[in-house]
C-alpha cells in the first residue's frame, strides 16, 4: 500500500472543538482487534482507501458552524 503524503492543494481544514486537543497515541494491536481495525478501511475505485472510523466522539465536541448569509442571500435576491 502507498499512501501519498503530500497535498495537491493549498486547503486547510480545521475543527473547532471545546476542551483540550483529543489525542490517542498509536499502540499495538492483538489480532483480532487488528482484524476489526481493517474494518475501517475501504477500498474505493481507484485502488486508494478511505477511512470509514467513528466519530461520534469528536463530532460531539465540535462547535456547529453556520456560515452568515450575505444581505443579498438573506433577502433572497
């Protein structure tokens, strides 16, 4: 497996959280924790993966951000 390690673009994401950063280190798995670990994996079409993990506890923390409407958007023009 290759993964590529730099980006083709100039975009930056960020996710505004409340709290201290969640940090987990990366530690050894036994195998069949292993086994459910390549569960969050997907192989897409051109032969690249995608993570499919779970999130709920991030998303918990995020801040919801709704983008403000222009005066133009807000009147509907």
């Amino acid at each position: 497996m290759q993964v590529e390690t730099t980006a083709k673009h100039d975009v930056t994401h960020h996710i505004e959280t409340t709290g201290p950063p969640i940090y987990f280190g990366p530690r050894p798995l036994p195998p069949d924790k292993y086994k459910a670990a390549k569960i969050e994996f997907e192989k897409k079409k051109d032969g690249s993966l995608r993570v499919c993990g779970d999130y709920r506890r991030l998303n918990t923390l995020t801040i919801e951000y709704v983008p403000l409407l222009s005066n133009h958007e807000q009147m509907g023009r």
